[in-house]
C-alpha cells in the first residue's frame, strides 16, 4: 500500500513541475525527457532482469546444492543464537536463516551479483512461513532492513571509481566507509525492533554487537598497516577467494552426502529463472517512476530547496552538494552511482564532497529497488512498516556518512 503511494506521488510530482516548467518558464523539453525517460527505464527494468537471469539460475542452482548437502542447516544452527533474537517468529534452526547469513556475507563483500539472488531465495523461503501470502511478515522486514543497511567491509567498486577519476588516495574512503556502515546496520537493527518489540538488551546481542565491533576494528588496524596499492589488491582478491571458496565447499557438502550435484544445480537453477521473470514488472513500475521524477527536474528542485533551507540557519551546507547521492540511493543504485561520479568529476574526487558522495553510494543499499524485487519475486503487496524502516535506516546512515566525512576530512 506504502508503495503505491509513493509511486502516485512521483508521478503526480512530476507532472506538476514539468507543468510549471512548460508554463512559466517556456522549457518544452521538460514533456519530451520525461516520455524518453519512461522508455528507456523500462528498456533498463528489462535488461537488469535479463542480466539477472543467468546469475539468478548460477546463485540458486549453488544454493540448492548447499542446501541438499547441509550446509544451509549447518548455518542455521550455527547462527540459530542470534538469529532467534533478531527473527523470533522464524522457528529455530530453520534453514532459512542459512540463506540471510549467506546474503548478509555477500552484501559485506561487495558481491551485489550473489547477494541478489541469494537475497530471494530467503525471501522465498520466509514466504513459505507466512501464512498471509499477500503481507510482508516481522523476519522479511528486518532482513529487507538489514539489506538496506549496506554493511560493507570490502567496497571494491567505489575504490576502482575513485583510481579511474585521478584520486591521489583512492582507499582513503575505507575506513570512514567501514564505521559508517556498522553505526547504519545497528541503527537499523534498532529500528526496527523497535516496531516489532524485540529486546535487544540481552547477552546474546550484546556479545554479538561487541564481537562485531572487534572484528571491524581489528579489520581497520589490518588494512591500516597497508600501502594503497596492496589493500586494493587484497581486498578484491579476498573477496573472489571467499566467493570461490564458498561454491567449492558447497559441491564438495553435496558430493559427501551423496547428492547428484548436477541435477540438484538444475533444479535450483530452473527457480532462478521463474524468478527473473517474475521480477521484471515490479522492476519496470519502479524504475519507470524514478525515471519520470528525475526527468522533470523534480530531484534538482529538492536539492536546491534543501540547499536554502540550510543556507537560512546558518550552518555549514558543505555537505549538501553531495546529498543528490544520498537522495537517489534508495530509489535507484544505478543513479545514485551516476550522482557520485558526477560529484567527483565536478567537485573533485578528492575533494570533500566527491569523498563524501562516495560514503553515501557505500553506506545504504537501494530501499525501493529492494523492497520492489524482494516483495515483487513472492507477490507481496502489504509492506507493513518494511518502508518506514528502511528510510529511518537511510536516514540514520546520512547523519553518519555526514558525521563521519567531517570527522576525517572536514
């Protein structure tokens, strides 16, 4: 329901600003953009579910064998602790959570192509659990939350950006970046257990909050101690290591239960593609919006609103030059990197906007385009509190990315 009001209102938002362009100011390519746009987002909708389709079928057919072979329910029970503290209404030891383990890993790897499907197949197995087909349950909302939080430890992609547009220290975004994204995910945690009820002041969650925040640290000394050249070079090759490793011991868990690997890829592949297909018209409904806003001058208008607003209280407004990256990240992943590199190319890469620009493409993960291809692949269309979450969650990672950016180059 939460969707189908925003979406009215990007269109209606829209419309009325091409109105006043046309009007009042004589611009009569504003109509023009905004057809060309819906076109060519739907083109776009289109080609990312086709894209997704083979890594789709690769993702789902290696899940399927981890599955058969184990693994997942090794998972489970590994994480069943913890898991049962942040997903109480999934029944303990569920292989379920297997999946939003392996989703969560490849969300703070930097692998966006695993991440997606793995991300689905929770979803599915979630929806197998909910016994209201067509609303979203506690556990979907809190793992769609922890998606949109973006935890990354690796951000390979926003490093090789800033190498191709002349940064003098393409990795100096890591470290910002890294404790960014961990006071995001708590932020989001906390969030959303607050609109489920969920007590998070017991020993479980604390030891695992504090283990986390060990980790992260040890991981900040560890790449500190690096030259630029060498933690590029470990971080990409780390992750490909990982994710290698990962579909290797699958096989090898499916070969010692005396699984036919090969089929077993097949069958979880043939889910992979139902699955892409399913997508494609709530990516298109999505993408087609976006579009539309962007391409009335909608987004330019807001950024130039908030600009004023901050201007007239005095405080710095620095930061917002970079803020059409914030803006556009929950809406649309694609364009909020197009928003960052237009920073950095503007600005200067090294400059405190394009680095903070870049905080905000690595902080949050795309709230919408979630919510559209997670809620869309299982037919959900009652979202509950899933998009008040996730923009609080958003939210929370702005202030952060701001704090953080003046913190280390403010």
């Amino acid at each position: 329901m939460v969707l189908n009001y925003i979406w009215i209102a990007f269109f209606i938002i829209a419309f009325i600003i091409a109105l006043i362009k046309l009007i009042i100011f004589g611009n009569f390519e504003v109509f023009p953009s905004m057809m060309d746009s819906t076109f060519d987002s739907a083109k776009t909708a289109f080609e990312i579910s086709l894209g997704l389709t083979g890594v789709l079928s690769l993702w789902l057919g290696i899940m399927k064998i981890g599955e058969k072979g184990g693994v997942v329910n090794a998972l489970a029970r590994f994480l069943s602790p913890v898991f049962t503290k942040l997903f109480p209404d999934i029944p303990k030891g569920h292989p379920v959570t297997g999946s939003i383990f392996m989703n969560i890993a490849a969300n703070m790897l930097g692998l966006d192509n695993a991440a997606t499907p793995l991300g689905l197949k929770a979803m599915k197995e979630m929806q197998e659990l909910n016994t209201k087909k067509d609303t979203a349950t506690n556990p979907m909302i809190m793992f769609l939350v922890l998606n949109t939080s973006g935890l990354t430890l690796i951000p390979v992609s926003i490093m090789v950006y800033r190498t191709q547009l002349g940064a003098a220290d393409p990795t100096d975004i890591f470290i910002p970046l890294l404790i960014q994204t961990f006071f995001c995910t708590v932020g989001g945690i906390i969030v959303t257990s607050i609109y489920q009820k969920i007590n998070l002041f017991n020993k479980t969650m604390i030891l695992t909050i504090g283990g986390m925040m060990l980790a992260i640290g040890t991981i900040i000394w560890g790449f500190g101690q690096m030259d630029n050249e060498t933690m590029n070079l470990v971080s990409s090759t780390a992750a490909n290591i990982i994710l290698m490793t990962i579909i290797i011991a699958f096989i090898i868990a499916g070969i010692r239960k005396k699984v036919n690997v090969y089929e077993a890829f097949i069958e979880g592949a043939k889910e992979g593609f139902k699955t892409a297909v399913t997508i494609i018209p709530y990516l298109v409904a999505i993408l087609v919006s976006i579009g539309v806003f962007r391409a009335s001058g909608a987004m330019d208008w807001l950024i130039n609103g908030l600009a004023w607003c901050v201007e007239q209280t005095g405080l710095n407004s620095d930061w917002v030059g970079a803020m059409p990256t914030a803006l556009m990240k929950p809406l649309s992943g694609s364009g909020a990197r197009g928003m960052m590199v237009d920073a950095m190319t503007t600005y200067g890469a090294d400059s405190f906007i394009g680095r903070l620009s870049c905080i905000f493409q690595g902080s949050t993960d795309t709230t919408f385009y979630i919510l559209a291809v997670y809620f869309g692949s299982i037919s959900v269309r009652k979202t509950r509190h899933a998009v008040a979450a996730g923009l609080w969650t958003d939210l929370i990672g702005i202030l952060a990315a701001i704090f953080v950016a003046y913190l280390f180059f403010g």
